[in-house]
C-alpha cells in the first residue's frame, strides 16, 4: 500500500509553543488572523517568551544584514556566474569573507543550490542614504547606481531577473547588459524595464519622474481600483511624470538632468511642494510648509544643494511667500496674502 502526504491547511497546522517556532511561523508571513491572536497571547504569558523570541529575532536581523553587505552580494554574484564545478567554492570563498560558526552555516542554506538546480536563488540587499549625503553603488551584475541624499531602495538579484525597488528619494542607474536578465525597477506604483540604459528616477511626494538618457524603457502603470494600467514606451531626452493617474511625456534638457550628482538643482517652473521635498533631503532643519496653497505655487530656480539661505531669500524676494525659523530649527514658509488679511483685521 502506498501511504500519500496529508495536505495540511493552514488551520491544521501545530501551534508553536517555543520562540524557534513562532519565529519560523511570523517570517513566513503567512500567519492568519488566529494565529496573531494566538502569538500575542504567547508572548504575554511570560516575560521570557518575549524576551527569547526578541533575542532570536535580532540574530536573523545580523544575518539579513551580512547577506546584504556588499562583497557577500558581489561574490554571491560570481558563485552563481561560475562553472558548476567551481560553484562550490565560490561560495566557500564568500561565507569566508564574513561569516564564520553557526552564521556560516545559516547562510550557507540559501547559497547551495537544490539537488535539482530548480530554485533560483535571490541575492537581496538595501542601501541607504542619510541627509545630504549621496552614495555610488556597483551592484554585483555590474550596474551602476548613483544614490541621491535621503533615499533608499532595495535590489534582489535572481537567476532570472533584477529586481530594484526604490522606496525613497531619487537614483540614476546606469544598467549592465544582461539580455537574459531583465532590469526592472519599480516605483511609486510604475514599472520600468530596461535593459542596457542610464536613466533618472525620482520619487517626488504622490509623483513619479522617470528621464531616459540613454537606451530604451517600457514603463507600465500597476493597475489600482482608480486607475488603469498604461504603458509608455521612452525613447531618450523625455520625461515621464506619473501620479494621480495622469501621465505626462514632454522633452528635456539632459544637460541639467543630472546636475543634482554635482550638488546642483534645477527648477523649471516647478510646484513650490516639489522645490522643498528636494530641498530637504540635504537639510538637518526641513522647511515647513503653512498651507497647501503655497506648495501649489510655482517658481523656477538655480539652487545648491543644502543652500538654504539661498532658497528662503530667493523666495522672499520674489514673493512666493515669507518664511520664519520655529522653536524647534526648522523653518515655516508662511502665505503672504494671509498675512496680510490677519493683519489687517488686527488693526
């Protein structure tokens, strides 16, 4: 008689009853509604079933912070490019960079591949850029990205694609050829695939901007419940600017594209909200903005980048609005009209 495999549901799987066990289960991400509820009074029942389950989470913290260092990912990168003999000791070579003990071993798991070459591995890693500090990144496929202050993106590198998920702030990207592998980037709810190209992409409040310098895109809109999936296939010297479900392509200057590496920003008629969003990711003390109607405004400047002083007076002068310094260092831009109507019922 052959004996086959139960099916188990999810409902009848065994509830953990250690911290090895609830961790497994919660970084699956597949636990269900009675499960949390089940965790939650778990970690209540005694201080040390919190105090176990923290202290295990912090070591797959460590781990996932060593799988993303940036010469683990390179040498990663070669394990998977070379001969099926040399694999093996690619992979030796990269858990010995870093990684020694129980570490190794872990990481050794997602290294090796299966007996049947069947699961692609993913080489993951985040990179991250604090305020007025920019970063030149060398992915391991050989991609070059160029990392704008205050940003950050994610990139998973497969057997079969390039995955790159900026989740904040701009980058430039400088994309290797890899016909086998397409490179996607995505972004504020849009998809660009690209294959051998340099282009911007910049994440500006509820809008996307995409600038192809050189090669081609096909850029896709996810479909939403408000909107329909677009797509729109770039050629270079345009812009794309995505948000609210309105697209729109128009040509530009690729002299002042990427100014911005050099410290410089550019503004052509641009909302004042657009304008203090850049401004702020190389500033310690961010400039406030009073009321919507002033980040509705628009003006056209030549800024460095942190030159605050600059900003504010340009500002002023210009009578785009006043600003002010609060308790706290930042600085609020105030409405002008506003101001004046208050101060003429105070009178």
């Amino acid at each position: 008689m052959k004996f086959l495999p139960r099916l188990v549901r999810p409902a009848d799987r065994p509830t953990p009853v250690d911290a090895p066990g609830w961790v497994a289960r919660v970084r699956s991400g597949t636990l269900p509604p009675q499960e949390v509820r089940q965790f939650e009074r778990w970690l209540a029942e005694r201080d040390e079933n919190r105090r176990d389950y923290d202290a295990l989470v912090a070591q797959f913290l460590e781990l996932d912070r060593l799988r993303s260092h940036p010469e683990i990912m390179a040498l990663r990168e070669e394990a998977r490019q070379a001969p099926r003999g040399k694999r093996r000791l690619a992979i030796a070579a990269a858990l010995g960079l870093l990684l020694t003990g129980a570490v190794a071993a872990v990481v050794a798991l997602d290294l090796l591949p299966t007996s049947s070459e069947q699961r692609a591995s993913v080489v993951t890693a985040y990179y991250e850029t604090p305020e007025g500090k920019t970063s030149a990144i060398v992915l391991p496929d050989g991609s070059k990205v160029f990392l704008d202050a205050s940003s950050a993106l994610k990139a998973s590198m497969g057997e079969t694609t390039r995955r790159i998920e900026l989740l904040s702030g701009r980058a430039n990207f400088a994309v290797a050829k890899d016909r086998e592998r397409p490179f996607v980037v995505m972004a504020g709810g849009q998809r660009i695939k690209a294959l051998g190209t340099q282009f911007d992409v910049n994440l500006v409040e509820r809008t996307v901007e995409l600038t192809l310098m050189e090669g081609h895109v096909v850029v896709q809109g996810l479909k939403t419940k408000s909107d329909t999936a677009s797509t729109v296939f770039m050629r270079p010297g345009y812009r794309l600017v995505a948000g609210d479900g309105n697209w729109t392509l128009a040509p530009v200057d690729l002299r002042n594209v990427s100014r911005w590496r050099e410290g410089v920003l550019i503004f052509d008629e641009a909302r004042l909200g657009d304008i203090v969003a850049e401004m702020n990711r190389y500033l310690p003390a961010k400039i406030l903005i009073g009321t919507p109607a002033i980040a509705e405004r628009r003006m056209s400047a030549v800024l460095r980048a942190g030159d605050v002083s600059t900003f504010l007076s340009a500002i002023d002068a210009m009578g785009v609005a006043r600003w002010a310094r609060v308790s706290d260092g930042e600085y609020r831009l105030l409405d002008i009209a506003r101001e004046r109507n208050l101060n003429a019922r105070l009178r």
